[in-house]
C-alpha cells in the first residue's frame, strides 16, 4: 500500500469510531452525558494525535500500530490526569426572595454544572423564590432582584471561576434546589451548562418557560393549566417533556444527530405535532423542542 492511498492518517477513523461508541452508550444508558464535557476539554489532545500520526505512523505497518497504541494511551491518560484533579469542595446556601406584593415575575435560573430542580412552593408563603443551592469549587453565584420592573425581575445564576473539571461531580453533589410561587404569573428561564435539570411545574401559572441545558438531561413536566408558549433547547444528551392531562399541545421539534419519539395519537401537519382539540382547548402550549446530539421523547398523559 503506497504513502498516497493512507493519506488520511489514523486520527480521523478513531475519533469517529470513538465518538460513535460514546454517542451508543449514552444512549444506552452505560456512559452518563456528563461525559462530553471533559471530552470538550480534552481537545488539545487531538493536535497531539495528529502529530503522532504524521511523525510515526504513516511510515509503515508497525508505525501505524505503534501510533494507534500511543493515541490512546494519549486520550487514556488525559482522562486519568483530569479526574485526578478533581479535589471537590462546596459552599451550601439558602435563597429566598419575598413577593413584595407582584402578581406577575420574571424568574431566571442559570447555574454553570450541577443538579437542577424547579417546582412548585405551597400556597401562602409570601415568598416568590425560596430553595437551597450547593456550588462546587471554582464557581461563583449571584443574586440579584430589581422590584421596579413590570414584570419584577429576579435572577441567580453562577459561573466558573477559572479552569476547574465537573466530570463525575454535578451527578450527586452540586445542586440548586428552588420552589416558585404557585399564584404568580411566571415566565421562567432556566439555563445549566452541565449536569441535569428536572423541571416539576405543574401547579405554577406560566405565560413563558425558555429551558436550556449545554451536555446532560433534562426532564420537563409542564404545568397542568394555561396557555403558554415554551422553549425546550438542548445540545447534547436527553430531553423528556411530560404533558399532563387536559393539556394541549402543538409541538415543533428538531434534531440533528438524535432521535425524537411524540405521542400516539398526535397528527402531523408540516413541521408540527398537535394533539387532537388543540385549536379550541382552554388549556395549551405551544412548544418548541430542538437537541443537537441525542433522544428527544414527549409524553402525554391523555394516554
């Protein structure tokens, strides 16, 4: 075999092949989605494997071999290197912003990595926000409440502090945990770089819901009554939407490298799914889905 016809080195095939195995067991349930964020930080690996290759392995047979060899034990030994640098620390916090007698608020959520979990406080709390959140080492969190605004605005978000790794952390142990207020109209905004969001809102009245999340899961149960507009965003991992009973829906999704399963019984006009009655129904979302890598998976209650 000539030098022309092995052009393409070796990095190539093994990087697809790589990705295509990690992509299977993500969705099989054998490797967590929480994988892909150490991946992308492990990226100037690449420009190691490829100098590699040219130097060593496309000199012959054995030089191929020896490379392949020396790649992974390359990419084998970044993995080790940054989860032996993972030396975990965290801060616990509680949160709680009185309703300063607002019937209508805008909510923003937005933590770096972690657990996430939205849902509904009990009735007659006064409080529009309460919860506790628990941020790892190397991230800072803010707060901030402006009361002047209609809608009144309140926010807490966190973001990294320098360069620190969330492999194997935000599964169990970084979390923000926050109840909602279940009589003020909500437009909710929830963003998470990393981890894993379960968004419970049934019982809350929303008129906007905007959820994204970079790698991980994220599971979404929408509230029980209203119409509303919501949008579903993810990049790589699983998103499920849970429709409850008597609620409508017309669904737009979108997917790149994934799949998408919709509810039985939903008719397909064009881009959109809807539910049987929605047109006329009291109680309606209109719903956006789109996730780059991964499963979509919408289910309805009705049935």
């Amino acid at each position: 075999m000539s030098e022309r016809t092995r052009a393409g080195g070796l990095v190539g095939p093994v990087l697809l092949i790589g990705l295509g195995l990690i992509i299977l067991m993500n969705n099989l349930g054998i490797l967590n989605w929480s994988v892909w964020d150490m991946l992308f930080r492990l990226w100037p690996l690449i420009l190691i494997a490829i100098g590699l290759d040219h130097l060593i392995g496309r000199r012959s047979v054995w030089g191929s071999l020896l490379s392949l060899v020396l790649i992974m034990a390359v990419f084998v030994g970044g993995i080790f290197l940054m989860d032996a640098r993972v030396e975990a620390s965290f801060s616990t916090e509680k949160i709680r912003q009185s309703l300063s007698g607002a019937t209508n608020a805008e909510i923003i959520v937005s933590p770096a990595v972690g657990f996430v979990r939205v849902n509904a406080l009990g009735r007659g709390t006064g409080n529009l926000i309460e919860g506790d959140i628990r941020v790892i080492r190397g991230e800072r969190w803010s707060e901030t409440f402006d009361a002047d605004k209609d809608p009144i605005v309140y926010t807490i978000k966190s973001q990294r502090v320098g360069w620190f790794p969330s492999f194997g952390l935000w599964e169990d142990k970084a979390s923000w945990d926050v109840g909602l207020d279940p009589e003020v109209q909500l437009s909710l905004d929830v963003s998470l770089g990393v981890g894993k969001t379960e968004l419970d809102l049934g019982g809350l009245i929303l008129t906007d819901l905007d959820a994204n999340i970079g790698v991980g899961k994220m599971s979404v149960t929408l509230p029980n009554e209203g119409q509303f507009r919501a949008h579903i965003d993810s990049a790589i991992g699983e998103t499920f939407v849970i429709i409850p009973r008597g609620m409508a829906a017309r669904i737009r999704v979108s997917t790149g490298l994934g799949t998408s399963q919709m509810p039985a019984g939903y008719s397909r006009q064009g881009d959109y799914y809807i539910s049987p009655g929605y047109g006329t129904a009291e109680n309606r979302v209109d719903l956006e889905i789109s996730q780059a890598i991964g499963l979509i998976r919408v289910i309805s209650l009705e049935r």
